[in-house]
C-alpha cells in the first residue's frame, strides 16, 4: 500500500478509508506505484473502456485517503448508465430516476464537478483560476474522454497542467493484472500533440476492462 504524506491534499475517512482496503482486496486489486510528495498534482488515468473503472478508482481513492476532484459529464451526475442513448442533448444522456438528487449530493460530496458539454466554452480558463488560489489539490481525468477507443486524447488534461504549472501522474487502469500503476510525475515540455504522443506510448498495450489500450 502506498504512503502518504501532510503535502498531498487528503481526507481522512473512518469508515470509507477501511472499507476501500478491504474491497480492494476483496477483489483481487492492488496499487503499485506511490504518489508523489507533491501539493498539486493531475491524475491521469488510462485506458478508461467501462463505467466500472471509476468504482474501481473510487476504492482506491477511499483506500488511499485522498481528497480529489474530478470533471464529469453533466448527466452522469444525475441520471443512471444506460446502453441506449434516448436523447440527442450530450446534457441529458442515460435514464432519469427518483434519487437522481441523492446521485447529484454524493458526487458533488465526493468532488465531482459537472461539465456540461451543449455549453461548455471557457471551462479549462475558469477551472485554471478556480484551482490557482488553491493551497493543495488532487485533480483526476481521463483523457480519452469517456470509454469508447479514441484517435486523440482531449486536450482538458494538458492546458490545466500547463495553466497551472503542476505535474500530471499517468496512471494504469491495468485490468489483466488487476491494479492501478502510478508511474512518475511528469511536467508539461512539448505541444499537446507531443505531450499525447509520449502518453500514449506510456499505455501501448495496457489491457483494460473491455480493450487494450492503442491510439488509433
């Protein structure tokens, strides 16, 4: 299990932080790597290819006791998966459902923050001056996007870590092996298209839940 230590943004958690260890044990996950003695720091966590991914990374976020936070996609925060798309609104995606306020006050709890993809111009430049006046902070994003394979990742991930001038940690969603691979922090240094190039070959290869990471 990785140490922590009072520079990494984390909370304490009586009974989630026990109740993650002993799932992940439960299921056969590990965590291998350490987190960096960093105050500010992106997670970037690859390859995402199903919705039980972040249930996964929830526990081992609980495990950890870390504070993050996370971009989601608007409805995610108050409808529930669904394998059919019933609406063309991007907002408005997956099945509504009674406690969808409940959904909404867990996320929000845990550092959810909605993204809302109709309108969502001047979303990296706010979150940039939002997280500057912040003393220390976890931010984790999947740069695919969402779970199908992509050519590209989304450039969110890079204009934060250079906005903000901190690190990302690339992290493996590693489902053949069954644990998480926190690699070392890593600054910003190219374009987006060389800083996507050099992630990519991070994760060449690495199964995930449903398929092996490759950038088509």
């Amino acid at each position: 299990m990785i140490s922590t230590t009072d520079n990494i943004a984390q909370k304490k958690r009586k009974v989630l932080g026990p109740l993650g260890r002993f799932l992940l044990k439960i299921f056969r996950w590990e965590i291998k790597g350490k987190i960096p003695n960093l105050e500010k720091m992106i997670l970037i966590g690859i390859p995402h290819t199903a919705m039980r991914d972040a249930w996964y990374g929830l526990l081992a976020v609980w495990a950890l006791d870390l504070k993050i936070n996370f971009f989601g996609a608007a409805w995610v925060f108050t409808r529930l998966p669904s394998l059919f798309t019933v609406s063309k609104n991007l907002d408005r995606l997956g099945i509504p459902w009674p406690f969808w306020w409940l959904q909404r006050y867990l996320l929000l709890k845990l550092g959810g923050i909605p993204v809302y993809r109709v309108n969502s111009r001047g979303l990296i430049r706010g979150a940039v001056e939002e997280f500057k006046v912040m003393d220390n902070y976890i931010l984790v994003i999947a740069p695919e996007g969402g779970v199908e394979a992509v050519d590209q990742f989304r450039s969110g991930f890079y204009y934060l870590a250079k906005g903000l001038n901190i690190p990302y940690v690339p992290i493996e969603i590693d489902f053949k092996n069954r644990c998480f691979g926190i690699q070392e922090p890593k600054f910003i240094n190219g374009t987006f298209e060389q800083e996507s190039e050099r992630i990519a070959k991070l994760f060449d290869g690495v199964i995930g839940a449903t398929r092996t990471f490759k950038m088509l």
